[in-house]
C-alpha cells in the first residue's frame, strides 16, 4: 500500500500508540539542541511491518544539514571533552535512569516501526539501558597507564584521550540498544556524535535524543540526523573532522564505508554480518541443546547478527534432533508484536523474498523441508519458521547470512572436518558449540576463527563484554571498556626529570 492510499484509507490504517509520554514520538532531527525539519519538506514515511499501516513521518534532511551536525558536535567538543570524567558520567547516569523511566514508551514505539515482539522490546530497552549505566561507571576512570623508562632521567606515561567528532551509524533490527552502545562509550569517552538511525525504524533513536535533551545534554554533544543514508553519511566519511565512525550494518555496506573513509584515516568500528554455525555433538543433553537452538535461531524473528543459520549435528544425534528441534519450532506462535508472540513479522519485502529464495534454491538441491518453508497464512511480512534438513554444501543458505527465521541442518561425524566447515565462511562473529568434553571444549574454542564463541548456551551478550567479530564480520570491538578505548587516541608523554 502506498502512503497516498494509507493517508486515504484513513484512521483505520494508522498505527495507534497509547504513550504515556507523547513527547517521545519526535518527528523532526535533533542538532545542536534543537528540533530541525528539513529545508524542503521532505519526509521518510514509517510504516508499521506487522500491517503496513502508518507510524508516522520524520524529516528527511540533506547534506547540508548533515554537516551543520558536524560543525555543532566540533564546537561542543572542545567544552565536553575537558568535562571532568564525573560530569560526564552523571550525565549517562540521568540519561540511563531517563531509559528506565520511559521502558514502556520506548517498546511500543519500537513495536510499531520494527516489528518485534513487545517482550523482546521491553529486553531491548533494558539492554539499551545497560550501556549506558555500564559507561556512566567507566566514564570516571579514564586510563593514565605508567610505563618503565626505556630512557635516564625520564617519565614514561600514555594518555588516553577522545578522539574527536563521532559518526554512529545505526541499524533497524535494534534501533535502541545498537545507539546506546555506540553513544554511551563515546560520549562517556569525551567525544561527540552525530547519529544516522536506519529509516525504517528513526522513532526510538529520536525517542533517545529527546531522553538526552532531558538529561542535561548540552548543545552539540549529541545529534541525531534523519534522512537517505547516502545523503547524510556520506559527507560525514569525507569530513575529517569526523574522527571516528562506528557502523553497524551489512558486510556489503561496511566495505563501502570503509572505502569511503579512506583519504581521512577514521578510525573505524565495523560490527558486520554474521553467519553463524551451531555444532551439536552427541554427548550434550539433547532437550537443552533443542531449547538453546531455539534462542539462537528465531530471536528477533532471526533477524539478528548474532543469528545461527548453519546447524551441525553429529550423525548419531542427527534424526532424533531434526525431530524435537521441527515439532518446537512448529510451536512457537507469530503474530503482530503488539500480541507478544514468539516471532513477528520481517522488516521488509527484502528480507522476505529472501527467506523464499533460500528455500526455494535449498528444496531444488535436495533440503528436506521439515516444518514451515512457506508464508505465513497472515500474510504480508509473515514467514513460517522452517527447520530444512539434508542441506547441501551449495545452498545459498549454506553460503550466506539468512537474516530470517529459516534454519538449515546438515550431519556430521569428525571433529576436525565440522572444524573445518564451520570457518569455512568469510564471516566470523559468533559460532555455537555444544558438548560436555572439557578437552573438546578447549581445542574447538581455540579453532573456530571466531571473535565470540557460546559453549552450551545461547545468550552471551551483555556491556561488560567486548561484541566483535573476526575476519569480514568486522573491526575493533563494542561494549566493555575496549568499546570505550575504540573512541580514543593513545598519547605518549616522555617528562625529563633533570
């Protein structure tokens, strides 16, 4: 349906949020402290992916705005980067507690332009707020590291200081906590930012800014800017006085911005695409693996990184765990988000048609197709959870990131063989493994050219933890205090003590 034939059809096909706070439900950009339609009126209508009925519009701003956002963020750097690490850590601190404060506004606006399912929402709110807690904490303890002289009579420090302007470029399938993780650690680092949320989903990051506005933010420090992509990251890679830009997003269009961000030497955070594989051996607790898998799989209706698309299970577990893993998967409930089932819609047509061709092109080499494998009878973005078996080598869903509820099973026998298929992939974020040999466990984890391994369990995200990938899946790391160090530069003072 188009936005003309939505606006036509009216009130009924209008997403309805009952907000506590409507303030949050922001429809223009926010730069320099202030609230920036465009200069010519152009929107980027959001629909809602459950129904297609409207969410609303927010403006779409071009590149000359987007530079305005650099040249506030480059003169509220000079002041906020010589803040005591305590002021700014206070700041994050409201802001966090602010996050907390509006938890159920924030879900039901991510409900309505992503998708998911409101408990998955609420999780992500949370999670988004962890971040920012986690660096209020680390934002008063920036490291002064001392070093033995190599010199007589000399002093040896290195300084960690922030790096300048920060571009975060930020995604749809977790359009709260993927800003929150980039922002907090450059913000509590001393930087500033400039933020492009995905147009699909720019309600929670403008919810976000106005939350910052509120906290105590000063002008400049923190600016999000909507609009097409091109139009507004674009200038931000060729400016150099944009020091910094973390991206998340596909493999495809990281090598692009890596390019992009080239003749001025950024310094890059890529959290790219994923592919993981998920390895069962024949001596784990079968109904535990089953339950894992599952969490592993369709979180996010599978539209996460962190996603497993490739299932390897050894020969003498093999049918019994293609049997309990399909009649689970047939079990789980989809539906709008607003109704909290397990699985809601996909994003977009794209990702829709994707889980057709993945299937279509894995049945035509010889899948089994063990339950779903086709839309949903709800039609419109809805897909059935598939559990596909007997998937050969050359399926595409063998070959890439499937980004959607569709899971593929092949068996296996030898340790090193499964070794060898699971890194056989120019992705490298995260791989599964599940076993109880303590030797196995040590050797695999130690093998698999992955920069994030779960052992028996799925959930293994969190702030405390250095989020990052090996290989195509991307460059430095998110979260922990290294996500802090990524927006900073080491500088090294030598001090004659004659």
């Amino acid at each position: 349906m188009s936005i003309n034939q939505i606006l036509e059809a009216g009130d009924e096909h209008r997403t309805h949020l009952n907000l506590r706070d409507a303030k949050l439900m922001r429809q223009f950009s926010y730069i320099d402290g202030k609230w920036v339609d465009s200069a010519n009126g152009n929107s980027i209508v959001v629909t809602n992916p459950a129904d297609g009925s409207w969410v609303g519009e927010v403006s779409s701003l071009g590149s000359i705005q987007s530079e305005e956002a650099v040249n506030a963020a480059q003169r509220a750097f000079g002041h906020w980067s010589q803040k005591l690490p305590g002021e700014r850590a206070e700041l994050l601190r409201r802001w966090y507690e602010l996050i907390l404060e509006h938890k159920s506004d924030l879900a039901q606006i991510m409900v309505a332009e992503q998708g998911k399912p409101l408990s998955e929402a609420l999780g992500e709110i949370d999670y988004a707020a962890s971040f920012v807690e986690f660096y209020a904490e680390e934002a008063k303890r920036p490291n002064i590291e001392g070093v033995t002289s190599h010199l007589n009579n000399a002093e040896v420090e290195l300084w960690r200081e922030p790096v300048g302007v920060c571009a975060l470029v930020t995604p749809w399938n977790f359009p709260s906590a993927m800003l929150t993780r980039k922002a907090a650690a450059a913000l509590g680092a001393g930087c500033t930012v400039v933020a492009h949320p995905s147009a699909e989903t720019p309600f929670s990051a403008l919810a976000l800014a106005e939350l910052a506005e509120r906290a105590g933010f000063e002008s400049g420090v923190f600016n999000v800017v909507t609009g097409v992509a091109p139009d507004i990251v674009a200038p931000w890679t060729k400016d150099p006085r944009v020091r910094a830009l973390s991206f998340t997003g596909s493999t495809q269009v990281g090598r692009l911005l890596y390019r992009q961000c080239a003749d001025t030497v950024k310094t890059l955070v890529l959290e790219l695409g994923g592919h993981a594989p998920f390895i069962v051996f024949d001596d784990c607790d079968l109904d535990q693996v089953v339950k894992e898998a599952i969490a592993a799989k369709f979180a996010t209706t599978g539209q996460d990184c962190l996603g497993a698309n490739r299932f390897y299970v050894h020969e003498k577990l093999y049918e019994q765990f293609c049997e309990k893993f399909a009649k689970a998967t047939a079990a789980l409930t989809i539906g709008p988000g607003v109704e909290d089932p397990d699985l809601g819609p996909l994003m977009n047509q794209s990702a829709f048609d994707k889980q057709v061709e993945h299937v279509r092109d894995a049945v035509a080499k010889g899948a089994r197709i063990l339950c779903g494998g086709k839309p949903h009878q709800l039609g419109g973005l809805f897909y059935e959870p598939t559990i596909l078996a007997d998937v050969s080598d050359d399926a595409k869903i063998m070959q890439e990131e499937t980004f959607g509820p569709v899971a593929a099973i092949q068996t296996f026998s030898d340790e090193d063989l499964v070794t060898q298929m699971a890194n056989a992939t120019e992705y490298g974020l995260i791989a599964y493994l599940h076993t109880m040999d303590p030797k196995r466990i040590y050797r695999m984890t130690r093998a698999l050219q992955f920069g994030m391994v779960a052992v028996n369990r799925s959930k293994v995200t969190g702030a405390p933890i250095p989020f990052g990938g090996f290989k195509q899946s991307g460059l430095a790391r998110e979260g922990a205090r290294q996500g802090l160090e990524a927006f900073t530069e080491i500088k090294y003072v030598c001090r004659d003590w004659a």
